[in-house]
C-alpha cells in the first residue's frame, strides 16, 4: 500500500503490514527539505499514527544519502520572519511530529547525515548508518543554531563536551565511526552489509506485540526526560499492569 506525495515516498509493508517506510525522495538535492516536504513529514508521520497494523517506521532518504539539511537555495525567497519561521518552527514541528510519533522510529542512515538532516535523525528512536555516512551540524558556520531540536538531543544523548564539539565546530565530515565511539549511533554497518543488516533489526523489533513496544518506548522516553526515580518507577509498573491485563496478554 503507498500514499502518494510530491516530495516522499509512503509505502506500507513487511509481515501483516506491520512496516511502514518513509522515504525523503529529493535525491539530485541530496533529499535536502524544503518547506512543502517539510510539511509533507509532518503530514505523513502524523498520518502513520494512525495506521493500526504499523509497529516500526523506517525512515530514510532516496539516492545516495539521507538527507544534507534545509534546502538553504529557498532563503532567499523569504523575508526576515519567513526565514525564523522556516528555521525554527516548520522544522521543528517537523522533528516533534517524528519524536512523539507512537511508532517505533528507525533511521536508516548513509551517503550525508548533515544539519537539519542529523536533527530529523536525532528525533528518531533508533539510528543505524552505513560506515561510509559522513555527519555534522553546520549551522554555527552561518552564525546561527539548529532550530529543529537538534541542540538540545545532541546534549543529551552524548556527554556533554563532545556535543559541544559537533555544534561549535561545524564539521561536516564526522564519520559513522567517529559518531558511534561519540555515542550518538546505535549501529553501525559496513557497506555491503548495511541493507540485510538493517532489514534484520527491522524485522525482529517488529515481530513483537505492538503495544508492548508502544509502551516500552514510552517508559523510556519518560525515564530519560530527567523525572525522578520513584515517578519513572511507578510509570513502569503502571505500564507492566495495563500490558498484562490488556487484551494481547490474556491470550
């Protein structure tokens, strides 16, 4: 089953079309996002919410690369608020749109993992690259900062200083090694091996009970927003309670 949309590719799949596939689909721009496929993610994570048999989103980029960022040749179209508007809004709904999405969401990451590209893969539960990906977030070399959420889960899902590298150097030839030592990987794999290896880890998180992994991806967002100990424990036990009264474990 596919959605069709100018800017992505929206195809539903897998055992019991139990795996949705979201792909960024500019590739002769590197799958660089303009404002219309901005609005287009937002629209199709928003839709996959609602697709009862998905359990897992693979979200990737056509071509040769995942996605190098806002597609920067747009600015001069915009005034002044068109551009914080594009910068710091649009985008960032964008990364909410996939960072609270119920689903379990995968990136599935090669070729150029830059600016706001490596934000959107930040907002995502899972990230696995091929070895030859290259990464940075460049803003800081244009005098401003990542907009899409990128400056803040940088700073949480590495220590502190090496964060602070990736932003205030503006590299963008960080390698998939460099960034999986950092912490910022789940995975990395080698070229020849990055689809079978991928598809595998797909397939096995998604042969398990949707609920199961709805909630475990919500205790452990919850648990990782910083709350105290006991509240994270009691959220736990309230979802253990509710999975094993629930439907799919009385069967």
């Amino acid at each position: 089953m596919s959605q069709n949309y100018q800017f992505l590719l929206y195809e539903i799949g897998g055992p019991e079309n139990s795996i949705c596939t979201i792909t960024m689909n500019r590739p002769d721009q590197r799958n660089a996002i303009n404002r219309e496929m901005a609005e287009e993610l937002i629209s199709a994570f928003q839709r996959v919410r609602n697709e009862d048999t998905v359990k897992v989103v693979v979200f990737t980029g056509a071509g040769k690369s995942f996605c190098a960022g806002g597609d920067l040749s747009v600015l001069p179209t915009f005034n002044h608020n068109s551009v914080y508007d594009w910068m710091a809004r649009t985008g960032y709904d964008c990364s909410r749109a996939i960072s609270e999405n119920e689903k379990i969401v995968i990136a599935k990451v090669k070729g150029h993992c830059i600016a706001g590209g490596l934000e959107l893969a930040l907002a995502c539960d899972l990230i696995y690259a091929s070895e030859k990906t290259k990464f940075g977030v460049t803003e800081i070399t244009m005098g401003i900062l990542p907009g899409w959420g990128g400056t803040v889960r940088l700073a949480k899902s590495m220590p502190i200083f090496r964060a602070k590298e990736i932003l205030l150097s503006g590299r963008k030839d960080y390698t998939a090694q460099e960034m999986l030592e950092m912490g910022l990987l789940t995975r990395v794999f080698k070229e020849e091996e990055f689809e079978e290896k991928v598809n595998q880890m797909v397939l096995q998180i998604a042969s398990n009970p949707k609920d199961a992994l709805r909630m475990a991806k919500s205790v452990m967002n919850r648990a990782f927003e910083g709350i105290p100990w006991e509240a994270a424990m009691t959220i736990e036990r309230n979802a253990i309670a509710w999975l094993f009264h629930s439907e799919y474990a009385e069967k």
